[in-house]
C-alpha cells in the first residue's frame, strides 16, 4: 500500500491519541468519515458509481456481457473484478506500480461475493448452461487516502445497485447458437438485488486498539488490520488479515463482534443514501465529473 | 447543446449499450413565409403565406402535419397535387425510411417537388420539439407525442408571427393522423386535429381524391428488435445428432433449385429418391451444399415439386407471396414425392461468392443487397461504404452468418474482380464460381520441367521401342495445340491390320510426388473456355514436349493391336516408344484425304484402313447395346483481335471424329482390362452407373405423350426405342429426345477398383464391363495414373506406395470427380458467356423447339446457338397480359386460344439481349410463330419490310413495338408496400 513518510514523533502521536480514544481528525475509535455517494455517472456503463471517502476517491463502472456459464453452476451468472490504480491516486501506481494492490483488492472482493449466500448469481442466468450474463466491475482508483477496502466495496455495491441488465424478451435455441430477443426499450430492464451484497469494513490495530476508516497515516502507524465483509443481513462472508501484525484470539473475537456492528450500520447508511438519491428520479442533479 | 440517446445493439451475440450524443440546435428554421421571427434564406421558405383553405371542415388557412402511417398507407393520396401545404417533421421521414424504402421514395419525390411545398421539418435536433422517451413509452407513443409537440411548436410559433392578421386570416395547423389514440391526446392538448379520410372527404374541386383513399388500414407498429423471427430455430447438434440416430431426422446435402429459389432438395446417401423442401420454413436458411438435418414430413403432407420458375425479385419488405402460392398449387392427382423440412445444418458448405451488388435504392445507406452469379445461392446482405463504385464491378462476397430474424443471409465484401460485361472478369467470375484453380504455376512446378533444349538420348532410345519408321499421324480439330493422341495403321502380310494407338507419355515428365504432380493432381483436368485453355500442366508440356506434333520426335505409350479386316481383335500389347508423326491433321484435313481417292501415299491408305475398321467396331459397339447420346454443342467464330464472338455454328461431326473417338475407346477398353487384370484392388477406372428407373419416368411420360414408348429397362432396350422414335415432320425430334435422355442420365465417375463391388464396374453409356481414361494425359490426371499403372504393369517403370493405396486412389477419384464436374459446368458457363457477348445488339429469329413445359413458362431450345431459354407464359403480378394460358398438367401443355404448345412442338421466336439491367443481362424470347394475337411479335422480315416501305415516324413506332413485348413487362421489379 502507498505508504507515507511519518516520522517518528508523528507516530507516536498518532498511537497516542488511539489509545485515548482521539484521532488527529477528531473522530472517536469508531467514526467513519464522512462520505459522498453518487451513481450512474458514467453514461456508457450499465451501472457506475462514485464514491469519496474523505481523499480516498473510487470510481466504479459495471459492463454486462453475454457469457456461458460455468459448466458446474450453470444456474449461474458470472461476476469478475478489476482493479485499477490510477498514477494520478499516487506516484507510486505509475507504471506497474499499483499492481500488487489492485490484485489484492480484487482479491478480496472475489472472496467476498463467492458465497452463495451473499450476491444472487442466479438473477444473472439467461439459459441455464447456455448462456448467462457476466458482469465486469471495473474499478478506478482515483486518490488514495487511506481504507481503500471500505470504499472500494462500498463504491461497488452502490454501482451494483445503479447496475440495469437490458432485458431478454426471449431466449431460444438456434443450432448450436444462442438466439436472444431484447426489449428494444431502454428503460426495460432488470435491476439487480444488492441487499445481499457485501461490505468491507477494516479495522486497523494501532497499539492495542482497533480503529474503523484508518486514514493513511493511521495506517502507516498499524501493525496490522482485519477486513470483514458482512452483508446487510449480518451475515460474515470472509475474514482476512492484512499486514504483518499478530492479534490475540480474544481480541480478534472482539474485532469481529466490533466489526460486525460497524458493518451493518455501514450497510444501512449506504442503503439509505442510494434509496434517497432513487426519489429524486430522472431530474436530479449531476455532480459527476464525467458528465 | 447536446443530450445523449441510449439504445441496445446486439452486435456478433453481445448486447452492447450504446450512448450517441444527441445535438439540439436553436437555428432550425420553420420554412413558414409568414414567419417573422426565423432568420430564412430565401430559398428555405416553402410554406406559402397565404394557403389557399380548399376545405369544407377546416375553412380557414392551414398547414398540415402528416402522421407516419398516413404517409404509408395513404402515399397514393399524398402524390395528388391536391394537398399542399404541408409539414413533412423529421420523425416521419426516419420512421416511413425504416418501414418501406418504396414509400420513402415516393415521398422524397412529393418533397423534391417545389409546386407541392412541402417542408421538411429537422424536430428530432430542434431544442422545443426534441421529446425524449419516458420510462415505459412505446417507441410508437414516443413518435406520436414527438409529432404533437411539433404541431403544438408550430401552432405556437406562427401565432406569435400574426398577431396582427384577422382572427379567421389567420394560419392553423392541422394534424392528420388515423391513430385513435395520438388523435384523442391530440384533441386533448387543443391541437386541430383529423383523419385522412375525414380531411380528403371535405377537400373542395378535386374530385377523384376521395377514391384513392387507401382502405387498407394497417396497425402498425413499429419495432426495433421484437420483429417475429422468419425462420424456425435451428435444433442443436446433440438434438440433431440423437435424431440422425434415432432415425427421426435424415442427414443429407441440400442441393438447392436452379428455377425456384423457394424449392430445393435434400440428397440423402442410401435413399433413391431425393426428399422435397419447399418454401422459407422448409429450406431454413440452408444453402446450397450445406449438409443438413431434415424431418420428413407424415405423408399426407408430401408434396410435389411447383412448375413454376421463380427467381427472388422482391425486395425486403416484400412478404412472400409466392410462397403461398407454391404451396397452394399442390395438385393431387401427381404422384408425390416425400417432403420434408430442413431442422438444422450439420455444416456449412459456405464459400465465396461471385456476383454483383444491388444497391440500395435509399441514396448514402450503406446497407447493400449482393446477388449471387449462381441462381441456387441466395441473395446475401452487406455493408459497404464503396456501393457506387462496386455496383458497377463483379464482386466476391463471403456468407458471415443467417439469423433467424433476416431474410437473407449476412455477409461481407471480399474483393471487386472488375468491370460487369468485361469479358476478362466474366471469364473470372466462372472460374472461381466453378471453383477452377486457374492461377499461374508456381516456382516449384516449373523447376520440375526439363531443360530446354530438350533431347533424347542414347539411354531413352535403348528403353523404348522404336517406332519412328511407322507412319503415324494424328487428327485433332483445328488450333489444338495439346496433341495427345495419334494413330497408324498398316496392313500386314496375312491380310490383317497392324493397328496403333500411340498417346503422349505423360508420365515420364510427372513423376510422382513432385510439385508438378501435386499441381496436376489437384487440377485433375484441363478446363476448356471458348476463349481461353486453363492447363492442367505447364504450357512446355502440354504445347511442346507432351504434344505429338507433325514431324518431331516424341515419347509415347503405345497400345498396339493386331485386327483382322473384320476387326475381330487377334493380339493386343503395350509399350513405351519413340515416335514421329508424319502431320498433325484437322479432322476435315483428314476426311479430305480419306474421301480423295487419288490420294494413295500411306497415311491416306491407312487412315482408309482406320476408317473402315473404326465402322465395324461401332456398329458392334451399338448393337451391344451403347448408348448414341447428344447434346447441343456449338462453336464460335471469335474475332482475331478483340476475341468477341462473330458467328455461331453448331459443332459438324464428322466420319473422321468418329473414327478417332472408336480407335480411343477401344484403347481405353483395353488398358482397363489389363490394369484390373494386374491391380485388381487398386486400378483407376471409370463406370457409368445405370440409373433407377424412376429417373427416367418424366422422361418417358413425355414420350408417351407423343406416342412413343420408351423402354428404359436396359441399355440396349433403350438405345432401341431411341432409334425408332422418329417423327418424319419434325426431323429435330429425335435429337431432342437424345438430348433429354443425356439429362436423365447419371454422370460417369472414376472409381478405384478396391472400391466399388466388381458388378458395378459396368460403363453403361458405352456398354463395356470396364472402361478407364488412358488417351488423353495431357488433359486429364486420370490418365497419368493409368499410364503409371500399366507402366508398371509391363515392366517399364517402377511403383510407389500412394499408387497402390486404394484409399489414396479413393480420394484422389473423388478430386477428379469433383473437378471434372465442374470443369464441364465451367466450359457450358463460357458458351452462355459468349452466347451472350454474341447477342449484344442483335435480334435475331430463330427456329426453336419446345423442350419442356412449365406451369407459367416454355422452355425453348435454340438448335442453332445449343441455347436454351424460358419462353414466360403467364405475366408477373403487376403486369398485364391480353391473353391467358391454360396449362395442363397431365398432358404437359400449355393452350391458348386454338393455338397448343407440346413438348418438342417446333416454335419460332424472337431472341434478343435484355440489357435494361446492365448488372444483370439476360437473353429474352419473344414468341413469333405461331401467332398469338397480342402475345406474339411480328418476325424481324416483316418489320424490315415494313421499314423499307413506310416512313420514319411509323418506322419509330414499329421499333416501339418490337421493343416492349409482354415479357419485358413481366421482368420488371415489382414495387410493392406491405
């Protein structure tokens, strides 16, 4: 991760005000920033979204495509991440440089949709075992300030969300061939249910405390972090640890249960948001840049 | 200012979302003269200040806005000059492009006419009118609404211009629409508002406008993808597979009609009788060759084949009518074949196409039609920016994809081969229709020739026989320069004859495996043009080393034959030897030196000695039972320097072809039994199957028809009642009898002797147990592997793996099959070539006789130019014929009035080349004898005699006559709006 040059003092500053309960943007251990949400900014996509978490800046365009299925879930759609970390986020992505990140959050992202019981796949089946739509979430990572994991997912399921897959009329056999009638109005076309899907919510251990939406200098401070997805239903999908730290079992039980708390909050604010930026309809404002 | 579109596009089985910006201007002006407010040139105002108001409801000055399916189903109205006035907006003119090109054109032309003023209106990229869709709109409802805007916009606008004009002086603007609906919400936002027939009714002083009303009213509805697939869905390969085994489903090669593009015919492997497939949803988007899946259909459902020709002449939006009607004209009384529908395609037989491009009469789009040079293969869609340029090109096309949802196939250009009418593209175009490999010999193959100067030497000589003191000579038809053939015959001491056949050894410059062999190999044949040879083998060969030419030492194979004078054959043997023909003759040369009886050198004599011997074994020939076959054949006389055709006559057979042709098969006869003798598992040879009866029924019914019995139980039986049908007033009858009889017959086909079961080795035509090629190497690769069999076979040259493989031979056999085939479609597609090169500008009587008759049509053949051509009886939908045809089915007639038309009946018609299409010129006949009033031309003397008489006026007059016959009348498109 794009680490920042801290120095010493700095550090203990920062591990200091932890341990009180104070952060140097003073939130309390387990505040968030504040955050902006706005989707369907990119016209091309199906579904896009963009998301800023205080410096922290995602972009996030989903494309639908005709796909098979896996020959062992033909019931199935498929759903594939990719990250991309723009130089502009840090110097150091250039070249090849955000690579590693970016695999590592894709990584995630794919263990924490690969449950069953988190994202319904299903909805994206067109006939089973021939045909199926696949989703590709392309995520940008415009600025890098720190708790990328959060908003990364968050910025997905907010574009999932804004995500219209053109409806199929009907669907038959021709030869060996797929042959798909679609409903020539573009307003016709199926929303997908993201109520089951994921968010990530890290918590950065700094000293002996655990903090949520660690900025980047919080982060160069921790020794390690825990990142849970949970859907809105409570519901874990995956636990990773990042860095190098080691955590007691009894606190990292204490980091889930935190973490499982924080997580549908997290859930239901974003649920909220989207619902309200919904009810404004055709007619409301654009704020995106690309528009 | 600018808004975006999204739409959907499938595009190669993706859905992809496409955003278009979307540009609104503020600087579209109104065309209105009243208007004050746009800034106008001169030229732009279309609409009068002061329309004159002609009708009873709406008595005040008003424009008109027309709704899209008043253009479409009320154009003939519009065309009046009646309405004028009018506002043409912009989704109209989009809407009425996509339904109907013809409509479109109409109404381009109503525009184009500045008496009408009719003002197009750009709405879709004005910033009032532009609507966008609503969530859950119809595209319909959305057009409508796009319409309503504009009225309301226009209603609006000129207001503001008039305010100062008397209320009743004032200018309104009308929507005529037959939409219910659009009308109510019309009504509603306080717009005027009436039906076309309401608005027609109340027009003042133009009676006869009410009667145009079309009452056709149809619904329309406009849709972008939910079109009604045409075609029925493919089954999937498993499905088709577990059919085939099940036995639900057959699979066979789809040969398509060459006379009825909706008709064609699944030729399943183990079955006699070919499985009918007629219509759209029985052919499903099968082409010709495809190797497909067909069900049979239960057999109430069987069907006969239509007599009708019908080439595709619609254009898109043109329903299929005559598929209905094929499939009416089922009549009962015919035996019936069994009829199925095509399932699914196994595999594809696509390849590249010749033809020419159809452009679109819609002026920019890029959306083309291409129709193919082969009748069989349908027309294919394309996009192309380049159209102007390739209408006027032959063009090759390849066939991409067939969705169920487009009537033609889809495809794309592949490249332009030259200017329509050139000769040297036509030349082209049926060489790579007829899949000919024509291009030039490679490196390869030519550094596998001999080096020039090319000797024989001391060795060759010891391994040869010589027979360079033999007086040999060799008779080929004039300006043949691949001689591979000549003979000698001389008169032994016991009074028997020294008989010799000596064919140019090929073989010893191909050797096997060599590049040159390949090349020969795979053009399996020399394909003869009228105007152009393409070898099989490098020129130095088959015009110079291979070539037997007079007075020059050459290599042979010789099959030399001691006869007794009755030609009773007493010892036969083969060798490799030197010659040297004494002179190459032509076959007239050769009959003059026969029939010269002063002439007495030895090449007269034994040419004589051919000649009587050649009489006998023929006459021995037929009485076993060979068939006398023909076929029209004819020649062209070509102009020295631009090669085009000047005359035409009909190839003279002569004693001397004759004599040559016995001498060959006998040669061919013999080196059949001595290489299946010696290979009995791998010998090349060729058969010509006897065919199932049944192919012969037509055939014979035809016959029956004019009282002759035709016995087509055996060879002999046949060859007989041939012989005996002959009409004393129609001396042409028997010939034509022949020539049907060739057309019944299946073709003869090289086989390898492994291969085939030893009874069906029988050459049927010929009557002779086996039969091979061996005289005509140069030509023919067939022979190169006989000359290498029987080379083998008497001890002159060594063997090879692949020559006695007789799975190798096998499917080499099917090659040259396959290339033989088409070498003679090639040749026959020249002669029509040149035929029709030869007609250009001519018109021509000819005698003609009836060959067959059709349903709606004659087919005429033209002894004098081996022509023939489709004489249409019945006129095309659209036009109109004084007099009418009955046709007969059972006793295969057509009558009109006194006048009845037989098969074989002599006619005499007028032939003349229809060039009005210059893509497409086709010869044309026009009927002259017998007379049918209103029917028939007057013949071409009488017009000159005329001309001669009469002045100039009436001369222009006569022309005028002779040009539009009722059959230029039947080939013109039809126009149609659904």
């Amino acid at each position: 991760m794009a680490e920042i040059l801290l120095s010493e003092a700095e550090k203990t500053f920062i591990l200091h005000g932890v341990e009180e309960g104070f952060r140097c943007d003073g939130r309390m251990r387990l505040d968030y920033r504040p955050m902006e949400v706005e989707t369907d900014v990119v016209s091309h996509a199906s579904g896009s979204a963009r998301l800023r978490l205080a410096n922290t800046d995602i972009l996030v365009g989903v494309k639908t495509e005709i796909d098979t299925p896996y020959p062992e879930r033909p019931r199935e759609g498929k759903i594939e991440f990719f990250v991309d970390c723009s130089a502009n986020a840090t110097p150091a992505f250039e070249g090849r440089g955000g690579e590693e990140l970016g695999t590592e959050i894709s990584n995630s992202l794919a263990t924490a949709y690969q449950s069953s019981q988190t994202f319904d796949l299903t909805a994206l089946c067109i006939l089973p075992g021939q045909q199926c739509w696949k989703l590709y979430i392309d995520i940008l990572i415009l600025e890098c300030g720190g708790n990328l994991f959060d908003a990364v997912s968050l910025a997905v399921k907010a574009a999932l969300h804004n995500t219209r897959v053109p409806k199929v009329k009907g669907a038959c056999l021709d030869g060996g061939t797929v042959d798909l009638q679609l409903s020539d109005d573009p307003y016709d076309c199926c929303r997908l249910d993201v109520s089951d899907a994921p968010c990530l919510v890290t918590l950065c251990k700094i000293g002996d405390h655990c903090v949520v939406d660690p900025t980047a200098e919080e982060e160069t401070c921790s020794s390690g972090s825990v990142v849970i997805a949970i859907t809105e239903k409570s519901l874990v999908t995956s636990v990773f640890k990042t860095g190098v730290g080691s955590f007691h079992p009894q606190t990292l039980i204490d980091i889930l249960k935190v973490g499982q708390t924080i997580g549908l909050s997290v859930n239901k604010a974003l649920r909220a948001a989207l619902l309200e930026e919904e009810q404004q309809g055709r007619k409301k404002e654009c704020f995106g840049f690309l528009k | 200012m600018w808004t975006t579109k999204t739409f959907l596009k499938k595009r190669k089985g993706s859905v992809l979302k496409i955003v278009r910006e979307h540009y609104l201007r503020d600087d579209i002006w109104c065309g209105s003269d009243i208007c004050t407010i746009c800034a106008h040139q001169n030229e732009e105002l279309v609409l009068e200040k002061n329309p004159q108001p002609k009708n009873k409801k709406f008595p005040f000055p008003h424009y008109i806005v027309l709704d899209t399916c008043v253009v479409l189903n009320q154009i003939n109205v519009l065309e009046e000059d009646a309405l004028c006035n009018v506002i043409v907006v912009q989704t109209v003119l989009e809407e009425v492009k996509h339904r109907s090109s013809s409509v479109y054109k109409r109404l381009l032309d109503i525009v184009g006419n500045p008496n009408r003023k009719f003002y197009v209106f750009v709405n879709e990229h004005h910033k009032d009118t532009y609507v966008e869709r609503e969530p859950g709109e119809k595209v319909n409802d959305r057009n409508d609404r796009a319409i309503r805007v504009s009225v309301a916009w226009y209603e609006s606008h000129l207001m503001s211009s008039q305010a100062d004009r008397r209320k009743r002086d004032r200018v309104k603007v009308i929507l005529l629409t037959d939409d219910v609906d659009s009308k109510q919400k019309a009504e509603n936002e306080g717009l005027h508002v009436a039906t076309i027939s309401d608005y027609v009714r109340n027009v003042e002083d133009c009676p006869g406008l009410e009667d145009r009303l079309s009452q056709h009213n149809t619904t329309y509805e406009l849709q972008a993808g939910g079109r009604e697939p045409l075609f029925p869905a493919h089954f999937t390969p498993s499905q088709i597979h577990q059919g085939i085994k099940s036995g639900k489903l057959l699979q066979g090669s789809f040969l398509a009609s060459r006379e009825n593009f909706l008709e064609g015919q699944v030729n399943v492997e183990g079955q006699d009788k070919m499985i009918l497939v007629q219509g759209r949803v029985g052919l499903n988007r099968a082409v010709d060759g495809d190797i497909v899946a067909v069900k049979l259909l239960p057999e109430e459902e069987w069907s006969v084949p239509s007599h009708m020709v019908l080439q595709d002449e619609g254009d898109d939006s043109d329903v299929l009518e005559e598929e209905n009607a094929i499939l009416k004209s089922k009549d009962e009384r015919v035996a019936k074949l069994p009829t199925g529908h095509i399932v699914g395609i196994i595999r594809r037989k696509w390849r590249q196409y010749c033809g020419i491009l159809q452009k679109n009469p819609i002026e920019g789009s890029v959306r083309h039609i291409f129709v193919p040079a082969e009748r069989k293969v349908p027309k294919v869609r394309i996009e192309t920016q380049q159209a102007d340029i390739l209408s006027s090109q032959r063009i090759i096309v390849t066939i991409d994809s067939w969705p169920r949802n487009s009537r033609y196939p889809l495809g794309h250009f592949v490249r332009a081969l030259g200017t329509i009418g050139d000769k040297d593209t036509e030349n082209e175009v049926l060489l790579l229709e007829h899949d000919v490999p024509h291009s030039k010999f490679s490196e390869a193959v030519l550094s596998c020739l001999p080096k020039l100067p090319w000797v024989i030497t001391e060795k060759d000589v010891q391994s040869r026989v010589d027979l360079r003191h033999v007086d040999i000579c060799s008779v080929d038809p004039p300006g043949c320069t691949d001689i591979d053939d000549a003979l000698h015959c001389k008169e032994l001491e016991n009074g028997n004859y020294d008989v010799g056949v000596h064919i140019a050894d090929v073989s010893h410059f191909i050797r096997p495996g060599t590049a040159i062999d390949k090349e020969a190999a795979l053009r399996a044949t020399t394909v003869y043009l009228v105007d152009k040879r393409i070898d099989m083998v490098p020129e130095l060969l088959s015009s110079n080393l291979c070539s037997l030419r007079g007075n020059e030492e050459r290599f042979a194979f010789s099959c030399i034959w001691e006869l007794t004078s009755e030609a009773e054959i007493v010892s036969t043997r083969f060798c490799k030897s030197i010659i040297r023909s004494r002179q190459a003759m032509t076959y007239e040369e050769a009959q003059i030196k026969i029939d010269d009886l002063t002439q007495n050198d030895t090449l007269s004599k034994s040419l004589r000695g051919l000649n009587s011997l050649a009489k006998i074994l023929k006459k021995r020939r037929i009485e076993n039972g060979a068939l006398v076959l023909a076929s029209p054949e004819i020649r062209f006389q070509v102009d020295s320097e631009t090669q085009d055709p000047i005359e035409v006559e009909a190839k003279k057979l002569r004693e001397t072809n004759s004599m040559v042709e016995e001498f060959m098969l006998l040669a061919n006869i013999y080196v059949a039994i001595k290489i299946l003798e010696d290979f009995p598992e791998c010998a090349m040879l060729r058969r010509h199957p006897k065919l199932p009866v049944s192919n012969f029924e037509p055939f014979i019914k035809a016959g029956r028809n004019l009282g002759f019995e035709i016995n087509s139980e055996s060879g002999k039986a046949l060859a007989l009642s041939l012989d005996n049908a002959v009409r004393p007033d129609n001396a042409y009858f028997n010939t034509m009898l022949r020539i049907l009889a060739t057309r019944c017959m299946m073709q003869a086909v090289y086989f390898a002797s492994g291969m085939v079961q030893r009874d069906e080795f029988f050459h049927y035509g010929l009557a002779a147990p086996v039969y091979t090629h061996f005289t005509s190497p140069i030509r023919r690769y067939a022979d190169v592997i006989v000359h290498r069999l029987l080379a083998v076979s008497i001890g002159a040259d060594v063997t090879y793996p692949d020559l006695l493989d007789k799975r190798k031979s096998h499917s080499l056999c099917h090659n040259l099959n396959y290339r033989n085939r088409m070498a003679q479609y090639a040749g026959r597609a020249s002669v029509a070539l040149h035929t029709h090169l030869f007609f250009r500008g001519k018109v021509q009587d000819e005698q003609g006789y009836v060959l067959c008759v059709r349903k709606n049509a004659l087919q005429i053949l033209i002894p004098k130019y081996g022509l023939e051509g489709t004489l249409y009886v019945s006129p095309h939908k659209g036009a109109k014929q004084n007099v009418t045809f009955v046709y007969s089915e059972e006793k295969q007639t057509q009558k009109c009035g006194d006048v009845i038309f037989r098969p074989f009946d002599p006619v005499t018609v007028q032939l003349s080349l229809d060039r009005s299409n210059v893509q497409h010129e086709k010869i044309v006949l026009k009927l002259v004898h017998p007379q049918i009033p209103g029917f028939s031309v007057p013949s071409l003397s009488s017009v000159k005699r005329k001309e001669s008489d009469e002045n100039l006026q009436e001369e222009m007059e006569i022309s005028e006559v002779s040009v539009s016959p009722p059959i230029e009348k039947i080939s013109t498109k039809k126009q149609k709006v659904k």
